[in-house]
C-alpha cells in the first residue's frame, strides 16, 4: 500500500538520532553531486545519500545551486518558506547562517533554492572573483558539519564552477542509458580548469549509476562501459529506477523516511556505507575521451526482450508509464531484491 501523507509526516517527526542545532566539529567534507545532465538523480542523490549518513548520527548540510529547487522540495521547504537562500547569499551577501533551514530529516540542514536563481549567473558576470563567491560563503560554517553536499544544476554555468570551486570532492551521477555519457567529456574538462586554476584540491571521489533497470541488457552494458573507463571510481553500489524514489519527493522526505524498507532506501544506505568507507581518489582524471555514446551489443532478437520482461505481477518492476506520483497505487513488494 501506498503510504499516506499523515503515516509520513509521522514518521518524519523529530527522532533521537540527531538533536540540537550543528555544533562545531572538524571541517566538513564539501561535495559537490554535478553532472550538465539533467534527469540522470543528482538532486535525487544529494537528499537520499544526506540522509542516508544523517542515519549515521552525521551532521549534514545540503545546499541546493538548482534554480528549480528539487532538492530543497524532497527535504520538505515548501517555497513559502524560502524567503532567504541561496539567490540572497551569492547575489545579495547575506550571511549563510541566516540562509540555513532546519529539515523534516534528523540531522540534515539545508539552504534551499527558488527561481530567482537562475539570474544569479547573470548578475554575477561583472563581479570580482564571481567563482569563489560560494567558496567564500560558507566558510563561517564549515566546521558545523560533518558533509556539505552541493546540488548542481544541469549545466556547467557559473552556479556549476562555484561549486566546484568551493568542493574538496565531486560525485557523478549517471543513469543507466543509452546516451550516459554524452557530454561527460566537458564537464571532466572543466573539473581540469578549475582544478588548474581555481580549486587544486579537487577530486573525483566517485561514480554513482542511477536508475538501473535489471529487466535489460542496456543497463548492464551501462555500468560496464562506465566501469571501464572510471574503474575504481565507480561505486559497487548502483542505485534501482523505483517507483517510491519518484514518490518520495511529492511527500517532502528522503526515500529512508517515505519507505525505510524499499530497495531504494537499502540502496542508498550502501552507496552511504561506501562513500564514508571510501577514501579520495588522487589518480589524475583519465586523459581519454569519454565515448559519446554507448556502444551496444544486441543480446537477443528484437522483441524477445520485451516478450520475455516480468510485469508487476511477475515480480518485475512496473513498466515506465506507470513512473510518476502514486505508481499507479502498486507497492515494491513484487520488486526484484
């Protein structure tokens, strides 16, 4: 059964897992979640990977760089309440302790984004040092945290390079399709730049695969064709395409609140595992060209694929046009483990 919105909010209530607000530790580990891609889960990966660690009694500041403001939607800041935010405090110098947000998640914090924004890369182009204006901003309160996670938008503009500018590690996600790696090579180019002159202390920590499909071949074909170009930078753990990952958003939490026990809140729990176990990558960025596209090679004859899927009531996964809020009131019950 679907959850309700009350049966959520209920189990999004304060819990003794993180209480009080930040106090001062070590300084945080900046990532930025970036990929000029829009649609492969970056957003989707920032709040659920946050929270994931959260559980891990971390303190966890998210900072949403999207005009659209996905990230601050799925922890729950409705846009009422986003008078002051990201926009405020690179275009306007307003001080980011006034910008950061209490969540509906036990210890994760956040600094939430609208649509005023996307004039931020405008106004910023006349200004001095416009790509360290972030970087320069939460330097009062990043020894508060324990992770500040960037939420890039889908470009590499201005809000993109001030992320990396201000971020000591940088995850990738890519979902599992045919065009993955399309433009992967000029977002890596760019890393180099801002590695050359801006932020020498950037590193690709990590890979992440998203929205895998283990009903097909393309996706596994995916994964292989990005392992063998990143290799040890790709995370073992790949995150599935589920319905209560699109759901969770809707209800203003992470997937670990909306549905603990779904394999999209076990999955990310691992990826949490994984990252904090994970030590940074120092090896130079691979100096070959990401191929644009995959290559594929054709398993079975067309149609077969198709004929030979499980539906929901085989025990697959339910087919695309049954994505979306409400899943068509099915469960993840019948989902593969």
């Amino acid at each position: 059964m679907t959850p309700t919105l009350r049966s959520v909010i209920d189990r999004a209530k304060p819990q003794p897992q993180v209480e009080g607000p930040p106090e001062p530790s070590r300084e945080a580990r900046v990532v930025a979640v970036a990929n000029q891609k829009g649609g492969v889960g970056k957003s989707t990966t920032a709040v659920n990977l946050g929270a994931a660690i959260a559980e891990k009694r971390r303190r966890v500041l998210l900072i949403d760089l999207d005009p659209q403001g996905n990230a601050s939607t799925g922890l729950g800041i409705e846009p009422g309440r986003r008078q002051i935010g990201t926009y405020q405090v690179m275009s306007q110098g307003v001080p980011i302790q006034e910008a950061v947000m209490e969540t509906a998640v036990p210890g994760v914090w956040a600094i939430p984004s609208t649509i005023d924004l996307a004039g931020a890369e405008i106004e910023l182009v006349g200004q001095i040092s416009r790509e360290t204006r972030l970087a320069k901003a939460i330097e009062p309160i990043v020894h508060s945290y324990d992770f500040v996670f960037l939420d890039c938008p889908p470009s590499l503009g201005l809000l993109t390079v001030n992320a990396l500018t201000a971020c000591d590690e940088l995850i990738v996600p890519i979902q599992c399709e045919y065009y993955a790696l399309e433009g992967l090579g000029q977002l890596l180019r760019n890393v180099r730049l801002v590695q050359q002159n801006l932020n020498p202390r950037l590193r690709l920590t990590g890979i992440v695969m998203t929205m895998f499909d283990s009903r097909t071949k393309l996706s596994e074909q995916v994964v292989a064709e990005v392992k063998r170009y990143f290799g040890s930078r790709v995370y073992d753990t790949i995150i599935p395409r589920t319905v209560r990952l699109s759901e969770a958003p809707g209800f203003g939490v992470p997937i670990t609140i909306y549905d603990p026990s779904s394999k999209g809140a076990k999955a990310y729990r691992r990826l949490a595992k994984e990252f904090l176990k994970r030590e940074t990558i120092d090896d130079p960025l691979p100096e070959e060209e990401p191929p644009s596209v995959i290559a594929i090679e054709r398993m079975e004859a067309p149609g077969d694929e198709e004929e030979s899927a499980p539906g929901p009531e085989e025990g697959g996964d339910l087919p695309p046009q049954a994505w979306g809020a409400g899943g068509n009131g099915q469960s993840e019950e019948g989902e593969k483990p």
